[in-house]
C-alpha cells in the first residue's frame, strides 16, 4: 500500500457545512480515508505528515463553464483561426496547466474547435497532461447559422439533433452542450442576444438522447423565450441566463434546474475587452443580468460558478472573480463557496467531488487562513493536493 497523506490540526470545510472545524485528514490511494480529530488520526513511518496549523482544507474549486482553445484575448476565435489545430492544442494544453496551481482541480469545458478539449480530457486521465479533471462538451450543437458556429455542429430538426449528440458521445464528450439562444460574442451579424435558436421540440429530443446515453446537457441560454424552452426540455444546467422570467425562474426551482451565470464576464466584455459589436450588446444586457441573478438566487434556483475563461478579458484562470462577483449579486460566502464546491459537482453528476469527505477525491485546496472571513486568501494558495500529491507554489 503506497503511503497516506495526513494533514494535521487543520480547518477543514467540507463543502456543505456552514464553517470550517479542527479536524486531521486522512489521504489515502487516491482518496479522503478519513476526517477525524485533530491529532488522533494514526500515521506509520512512510506516510507524509503536513502541519497545517492556521490553515483551512477545503475541497478542490470546480470551474463549471471554460473553453481551452481560447486565450481570453478581446478576440479569441480569430486567435483560433490564426493559430490552426495543431498550435491551439499546444495552446490549450499550457490554458490546462494553469489551473491546478490556483486550485482548481476540476473544470467543465463547453465547447471548443476540432474536440480538443475532449481529447485533453483523455490526456488527463491516462496522466499524459498535468491538469485538472476536464468534463468536455467538444463541439456544441447549434442550428444551421446559430450561435458559436467557429466549434458547431449543425443540426435541423430534431433527427438531426440527436444524430448530433450521439457523434458526440462517440467521441467521448463528458457532457452536451448546446445553444438554445443567440449571444453577446460570436458573430459580427445574424446573432441577437435574445433570439431563440434551437426549438423546444429539438431542444427536448436532445436532452432526452443525451440524458439516454447517461450525458448531462448545458444550454447557453440568454433570451427569455429561450431559457424557458431550455428548462422545459429537460436541459440540466442554464447557461448565462441573462433573461429570466418570473415564471420561468419558479420552474427552475421546481425542476431543480441549475444556473451557471457567468457573471463576471458581461462585466469585462462591456468595459470594452472585446470587438466593438460585443461591447455594444454586453452593455445592453449586464444590468438586466444581474437583476436576472439576483432574483433566481433570492427564488432558491440552484447556483453553479462558471467563469467562460478564455472567452474575451477571462484569462485562465478568473474563477475567484466569478466566486466575488456572485457573492456581489446575492450569493452569500457559504453559497458561493459551495457554488464552485458542493453544488458545482452535483450539476455535474459527480457528487463525491467537490466535498471532503471519506471516499472523495483527494483533490483539495489549502489556504493560510480562514476563506469565509477573506475571499481573496483563495488567491493564494498555500498548497493544492491533486490525486494525493501535495504541490506548494
């Protein structure tokens, strides 16, 4: 047996509860063996013991919404175009890289040129890549002409749609994303924020296939109409969601449909990091979306953090401003941690990350300092663990 990890007379958060408490953990083949009281977890001589005094554990972050291929540039896709497939997977491989140091030991990728973030996901897990666990959309489906046609694949009709998911599941995607509406950065003309895309009869054949083939399905959502198509689908988790009404935030609540609003980058992309046509539409719809927010946090929707890092003025990584900006529009700390912790990974379908807790991933995160006092310690990473391995800056 390969020797265990214990972290000592620590804070340990073990993403639900409301604050940390002194507890050892207790790391062992991979895994959280144990959570026990401070100083009485038992050690032999090949095991690695850290003092964590006036440190907090708290479960590896969850990025929810990132795309690899892009740079966070104002203009990421013409970087794409310039760069080819073989210099954006390079690219994308070092975007990957990044995370781990910030502690962020999971991400959700949601789209991205040629599938390559489905086959970083693959490099990952065969340990060919030093990242983080990558759950990758690949390609998104979108109708002919419809929004991100740089990484789409269009599909018509709802035979079409399906035919869609399942190429997509075949190349192994970790999970489906699609477009039920137009957005604020991707076509110079022909793409309006508000403007329904796919139709609820092709949105519903989608989900189903995909929830068929065990897939759980992202829906970038902004315009009223159709976010509200997206939810009565079956679409698992909302994307942006920039125009939510009042009836159709009480169906989110009541079909446990999440939110992942990306709020921080409509703030960045109106401050004018991006091409002039973006600005123009981000700055038409930041204040409805935070109202949007605001109003979904205070009905009980469930709220995920996604940051759409690469997109225009999101570097690799940006997930504590994501964190900072939901707290801003409503969240409290304790939500907002669980938002990239907890609840991140029960919309994901992978409830034994994103805890610390006997048979969870040891991916963990460790800061100097108590998180739910100051926000910005989870700048600072004092240690991340990864698969069991301790890394320090």
């Amino acid at each position: 047996m390969a020797p265990a990890l214990i972290l000592r007379d620590g804070r340990v958060w073990d993403g639900l509860a409301t604050e940390p408490r002194p507890a050892d953990v207790v790391c062992e083949d991979g895994v959280v063996r144990e959570v026990t009281a401070p100083r009485s977890a038992r050690s032999g001589p090949e095991d690695l013991e850290v003092d964590l005094a006036g440190c907090t554990v708290l479960p590896g972050l969850i990025d929810c919404h990132v795309h690899l291929v892009w740079d966070g540039s104002p203009d990421p896709a013409t970087h794409v175009d310039q760069d080819g497939e073989q210099l954006t997977t390079v690219r994308a491989a070092e975007h990957a890289r990044a995370y781990l140091p910030a502690g962020i030991t999971t991400v959700r990728d949601l789209g991205g040129n040629w599938d390559i973030a489905v086959t970083l996901a693959r490099a990952v897990d065969r340990g060919h890549l030093d990242g983080p666990t990558i759950v990758a959309a690949g390609q998104t489906v979108i109708m002919t002409g419809g929004h991100d046609p740089f990484w789409g694949i269009p599909c018509d009709g709802p035979d079409e749609v399906v035919r869609g998911v399942r190429g997509q599941v075949a190349k192994g995607a970790g999970v489906i994303k699609t477009a039920a509406t137009g957005g604020v950065y991707g076509q110079t003309h022909g793409e309006e924020v508000g403007a329904s895309e796919l139709t609820y009869e092709e949105l519903a054949a989608l989900a189903h296939e995909a929830h068929r083939r065990g897939r759980r399905v992202a829906a970038h959502a902004l315009g009223e109409e159709g976010v509200r198509n997206a939810v009565r689908a079956g679409i698992d988790t909302i994307e942006h969601g920039v125009f939510l009404a009042d009836d159709v935030i009480e169906d989110m609540v009541r079909r446990g449909t999440v939110l992942c609003p990306t709020a921080e980058v409509y703030r960045r992309i109106a401050d004018g990091q991006a091409p002039e046509y973006a600005v123009r539409k981000a700055r038409d719809v930041v204040e409805a979306h935070r109202r949007s927010v605001a109003r979904a946090i205070e009905a009980g929707v469930p709220v995920i953090a996604g940051t759409d890092a690469g997109a225009p003025g999101m570097a690799h990584p940006s997930l504590v401003d994501e964190i900072t900006t939901l707290r801003d529009y409503g969240l409290s700390t304790l939500q907002a941690l669980r938002a990239a912790t907890s609840t991140a990974a029960d919309a994901l379908g992978r409830p034994a990350a994103g805890r610390v807790r006997p048979g969870a991933p040891a991916d963990l995160l460790l800061v100097d300092g108590d998180p739910f006092t100051d926000l910005t310690l989870l700048r600072r990473p004092w240690g991340v663990v990864r698969h069991q391995r301790l890394r320090r800056p």
